[in-house]
C-alpha cells in the first residue's frame, strides 16, 4: 500500500476549502449580527421572542399573519422549500400535526424560502402547495427577510413559539419528530 504525503494532500486541502468557499457564497447573505447567530445553527433563538414575518412576497392558506397577534397560541414555524426532499421528508409530520392540534391552538406557519431561482414563482408556489396536500399557512419569504430575522441556515428548520411569543424550541433537518411533537403537546397546556 502506498503512502500518502502531506505534500500529495495540499491539492486535495485545497479543493476542499474552494468547494466550502462555493457553498458559502451561495447561500443568502446575512448582517453580522445574524451570521454570527447562525454559528449556533438559529438554536441562538431559544429564549428570545418570535421575529415578526418580514418581507413576505404573498400568503397561502392565509390572510398575513403577524407573530404579535398569535400571542395565546403555540406556533410552529416550518422553514421548507418544495424541491428540498428533506423537507418533503418532514412535511407530512408538520401537515398531521397541524389537523391534530389546530383545533387546540397550534398555529402552523411555512416559511417557503426558495433554494432555486424557479422555486420563486407563486404559481409554482401555489401549484405545489396544491398537489402536497397543504392546508396550513404559508408565507412566500423570496427575499429570506424572515429567513435572516430567525438566523435560519437549514431546510427544513422548526422553530415553535410559545403562548408568550417565545421561541422555546429548534430542530433542523428530519428526525426528532416524537421529541417535537411532545413540545408541541406540552406548550399547548400551558396556559396562555
């Protein structure tokens, strides 16, 4: 087997840290406030009230929603995009949790912020949500202005809100969805 030098692994280092860089240039840019918030991966949030939904290009489902009008209800705000299979992965977690609780005060907001310049058309948008099956509100968050306020990093991204406009827990990615469900559950009886 054949040794490999520190020498022979430069180029590969190299490559590595211009893919990274290419990544990095390519996401949304952010205030330095906010990226350095998204060292913590938007966890940064837990304890802090609720941003207002910024810069919403057009509601689904819903007529606008504002964060302050929801005190006294639990809301759950899903940061997804309809091409992501990880957020199609998760959604019909977020799609049964919102029949199973929205009659006990759980408000279920997606945050459809567009990975793909296409994925900006409201039609497409609309098109989506209709062959998905979705039913609860979804805000169209082209610009990512509710994507920086929430220091957002990752599709999907669950953020729940407490009666009090709290945010008091995260998850990014799949998974967790019994940990989820049992704060969801947990946070509706607590009173408002």
């Amino acid at each position: 087997m054949r040794s490999i030098s520190r020498r022979s692994l430069l180029p590969l280092a190299l490559a590595g840290a211009a893919a990274a860089a290419a990544v990095a240039l390519s996401l949304p840019t952010m205030s330095t406030d906010a990226a350095a918030a998204s060292l913590l991966g938007g966890g940064g949030m837990t304890g802090k009230p609720a941003p207002a939904f910024a810069g919403i290009n057009s509601w689904v489902n819903s007529p606008p929603l504002k964060m302050e009008e929801l005190r006294g209800k639990v809301v759950l705000v899903d940061f997804w995009t309809y091409t992501c299979i990880n957020c199609l992965n998760a959604l019909p977690y977020v799609k049964a949790w919102h029949e199973k609780y929205k009659d006990q005060g759980l408000v279920v907001v997606g945050v459809h912020s567009p990975e793909y310049e296409e994925e900006k058309s409201l039609a497409g948008l609309k098109e989506a949500i209709t062959r998905l099956g979705i039913t609860h509100p979804v805000a169209q968050d082209n610009d990512f202005k509710t994507w920086k306020n929430y220091s957002n990093r990752y599709w999907p991204a669950l953020y729940l809100v407490d009666k009090q406009g709290k945010v008091v827990y995260t998850h990014f990615g799949e998974g967790a969805y019994q940990q989820t469900e049992a704060q969801i559950q947990a946070l509706l009886k607590q009173p408002a």
